[in-house]
C-alpha cells in the first residue's frame, strides 16, 4: 500500500479549509416536524457532556479488485491530542479543552467556537479559529460520536477518515 495518500489524507483531516456545497429537500409538513425532532434530539444527544477522540481509521480503495483497505491511524495522533475534550453546547457553542497534556504549554487551555447539524442531522458542521469543517454523522448515540470525512488522495482515489469519539 502507498503511503502518501494515507498520510494526505490525515493531511486532509487537519486541515482548516474545507469545502462543500450542502442541499436541502424540501418535504411535506408533517415529514418536517419528525425531521426537526429527530435533529433537536441528535443535538441534545450531542450537547448532553463532553467528548474525547477514542479511534480514528482510514479506509480507501485498494488496487482495482481488491476492495478497500482500512488502517488504523490512532497511533498517528499526538499524545496532547488524544486527551483533548470537546464539549458542544445546546446553544450551538462548542469548545475544545486542550486536557493536561498541550503541544506547547503556551497555548490557550480553550478554544471557542460553533457548531450546527444540518437538517437531517447527519452532517456536522464546525466553525473554529474562523475555519469551517464538515462532517458526516455515521453514529451518534449518548456515548458514541462517529464522524466521517471524504477527501480525495493525490491519485484520485478517495479515503474516509473515521473519527470515534466516547465520553
């Protein structure tokens, strides 16, 4: 396996750019009012404590009929990383406390910013320092929080990067 797109991809992950274009259905009244429910209850789910980063993986095709290739990049994430808490507040606030461990002892212990699901609540969107990122929402339980990102490798070939955050 070729090491280079895993590791843009990681890139890719860290990264502060991003951009997406997002589309709305519109639905009947009815199917709106169970949306918003079920989006008001994913948002609560989501604010209701903090998170911490317990795995990440990428995943990207392999060689033409071989199926897709999964690695686990967890060993790849700083120490001063892993023990960072996310806390989403039910007024779309979010902050990121850097834990007992930083990469430099003079950054800020929190970092303020955003963030919103979109209308189906399987994409997240997240504004921090004035970057935006999106997510795909693969699970979202009171003690899982899986996120997903697609990015396209150097080759062509794309890689989604799984996040697993617990509480």
């Amino acid at each position: 396996m070729k090491k280079l797109p895993l590791f843009l991809s990681l890139a890719a992950l860290f990264s502060l750019a991003a951009c997406e274009k997002e589309t709305v259905e519109l639905k009947d009244p009815g199917q709106q009012s169970a949306t918003a429910n079920a989006v008001q209850t994913k948002s609560n789910t989501l604010a209701s404590g903090s998170w911490r980063l317990t795995a990440m993986t990428a995943a990207s095709a392999a060689e033409a009929g071989k199926g897709v290739v999964t690695t686990d990049l967890f060993f790849l994430v700083k120490p001063w990383l892993r023990d960072n808490q996310i806390q989403y507040n039910a007024d779309g606030s979010y902050l990121l406390d850097e834990g007992t461990l930083k990469a430099t002892p003079a950054d800020p212990q929190q970092l303020p910013g955003t963030w919103k699901l979109n209308a189906t609540g399987d994409s997240l969107t997240v504004t921090l320092k004035g970057s935006v990122r999106r997510f795909g929402v693969a699970e979202l339980t009171p003690t899982v929080l899986r996120l997903t990102q697609t990015n396209a490798a150097a080759e062509g070939q794309a890689s989604t990067i799984t996040s697993v955050f617990m509480r």
